[in-house]
C-alpha cells in the first residue's frame, strides 16, 4: 500500500489515495498504521475517495479506529496532496467530509506547488 504522512500545525496523519478503491478494514489499519511504535505513527488515517457530490471525499478515522467528521489541519493537508500529487489542477477545490462539503482555497508557490489552504 502506497502512502503518504503529512502534518499540519503538529496533527500528523497517514494519507491514502483510494480513488481507484479502499484498503480492507479501514478503521483496523487506522490502529496498526497510526501505532507510534510499531506503525508508522500519526494521529489517523485520512482516506482520499471519489465523491458524487465534491471533487474529493475525505474518509477520516482517529488512531483508535473510530470514524471522525472533520479535521481542519487533515483537510488542509488534503488539498496540497491532491493538487501536488496531479490529482488535479484547481486552485479551489470542495472536499466531502461528514461534516459537510468543505471548499479549499490552494495557494500556490512560484514553482506551481502548494504553499497554504485556506477551508471556509
């Protein structure tokens, strides 16, 4: 499994890109990713997922496997991954969250990548 950990002011998550389909039992590999000792160590798995009604979902679990609705520093994170990563190439961009449709203003650098996000 392909991953990436990002980190917005100190929260730190494990970010999966499932646009073509999700791991196996999320909310268990949430618990063994986000083990600081014997995984890789965050405070949750943010799972990045197609959206009937957004350009991106956001699937978020807690490191004790539990599903949470929102995080302002994950859903940060999410816009510089998907933008960085050529998922696409919006400078806005809505994110499904249990917590509502959330939109991400991406600020850009000189070389095209992304410096800050702003959520509403």
């Amino acid at each position: 499994m392909e991953f990436t950990k990002m980190q917005g002011l100190g929260n730190d998550y494990v970010y999966v890109n499932c646009l073509d389909g999700m791991p196996e039992n999320p909310s268990e590999l949430a618990k063994k990713i986000s083990d600081r000792h014997f995984g890789v160590g965050s405070d949750g798995l943010i799972l990045i997922c197609p959206s009937d009604i957004a350009d991106f979902q956001m699937v978020m679990y807690n490191a004790d496997g539990s599903i949470s609705e929102m995080c302002g520093n994950g859903i940060r994170c999410v816009g510089k991954y998907v933008h960085d990563k050529g998922l696409t190439d919006k400078t806005t961009v809505t994110v499904e969250t249990l917590a509502g449709v959330k939109t991400l203003e991406l600020h850009l650098r000189e070389d095209g990548t992304v410096k800050t996000v702003t959520v509403d």
